[in-house]
C-alpha cells in the first residue's frame, strides 16, 4: 500500500466538486426519506388491505393524512 500513488486535487478541485456535488448529495438523502415513508406506508396498509380490514375508500383516506 505504501508504494500506490495518489493523486490529491488542490483546495480549489475540492470546493468546486462540493459545489458541484452538493444538490445531488442532498437529493440522494431526500429520496432516501421519501422511500422509507413510502415503504413505511406499505408495510402499514398492504397487510390490511389484503386481510380486507380496510377498504379502499379508507385507504385513500390514511394516504392523504400520512401526506400531510
């Protein structure tokens, strides 16, 4: 390992690629947010869904006070 060479960018490659890199990182950790609630979601009302012990009028109804 001591023999590998490494190319490290000077201060101002590194700010430029936060800069750059930034709206991306924070999108990534947005949709990450929006999945766990989305599968949280699932995992709520698939099983009563299936088990009939909620209709699909209720179902819409636990959707959009979950959104909001």
């Amino acid at each position: 390992m001591k023999r590998l060479q490494i190319v490290k960018p000077n201060n101002l490659v590194m700010v430029e690629f936060d800069r750059l890199i930034a709206p991306v990182q924070s999108r990534i950790f947005s949709n990450e947010q929006q999945a766990q609630t989305l599968a949280t979601l699932r995992d709520t009302l698939l099983p009563r869904l299936i088990s009939g012990q909620l209709r699909l009028p209720e179902a819409d109804e636990a959707l959009a006070e979950a959104i909001a």
